[in-house]
C-alpha cells in the first residue's frame, strides 16, 4: 500500500508541474547517498548519527546534500549525453568512462565530462 501512494503523490505532482510548465524528469537515485559527489568512493554513515557521512578523503557531509549533488549531476550527465550523436558520445565515453553507468556516476563525473567537452 506504501508504494500506492508514492507513485500517486509522483503523478499529482508530475501532473501540476506539467500544467505549469515545469518539465519533470525520473532520475534512478539508488546509491547516491552511498557514493561520495567528490568521487572518492563510498562513504561511511556514522554511527550514532545516520544523516553524516564521513567521505574517504576525511571530510564529513550531510547525507541527503551528498545525494542531492549526486542525483542533480545524473540528470545533467544524461541531458548531455543524450542529444549528441553516438560518434561524439563515443568519443566523450572513452574520455570519461564512469560516465557511461548513470547508477555510479557522481558530481566528479559531470565535472570531468565538463572537462572533457571543453578539451
């Protein structure tokens, strides 16, 4: 019953935001709170407080800004890689090839195809 009323309130919402003329795109957002946006691998939750992460590198982050970035870089991963002629998507994949798998792609993967873009 729980999963109902989730894909009802995703569809209410969906549909106002299409009559506003906002556009509304799924994003896959499994593991994005696991993996680190600076792309230094897996993060460790902490122990007594479940919302900070402790990233590999040593920095410490609030979980839902760390999927935030994440799910914001798959959506802009995807608008970019999409349009473009297999050719060129090819080339930029050789470039960045972490790019290729959405589910494991973070903020280091959009700002390295950035990077491999404007080469």
């Amino acid at each position: 019953i729980h999963m109902w009323r989730k894909n009802d309130i995703q569809a209410l919402v969906e549909h106002r935001a299409h009559r506003c003329g906002i556009r509304v795109s799924r994003i896959c957002v499994w593991g994005t709170s696991r993996l680190a946006y600076d792309g230094s691998g897996a993060v460790t939750r902490d122990k007594d407080n479940k919302q900070w992460a402790t990233f590999s590198s040593g920095k410490r982050y609030n979980c839902d800004l760390n999927a935030s970035y994440n799910i914001g870089a798959r959506y802009f991963i995807r608008e970019i890689l999409k349009p473009l002629p297999a050719t060129v998507r090819s080339r930029l994949l050789a470039k960045v090839p972490e790019a290729g798998r959405r589910t494991s792609a973070t903020l280091s993967t959009l700002l390295a195809l950035n990077g491999a873009m404007a080469a």
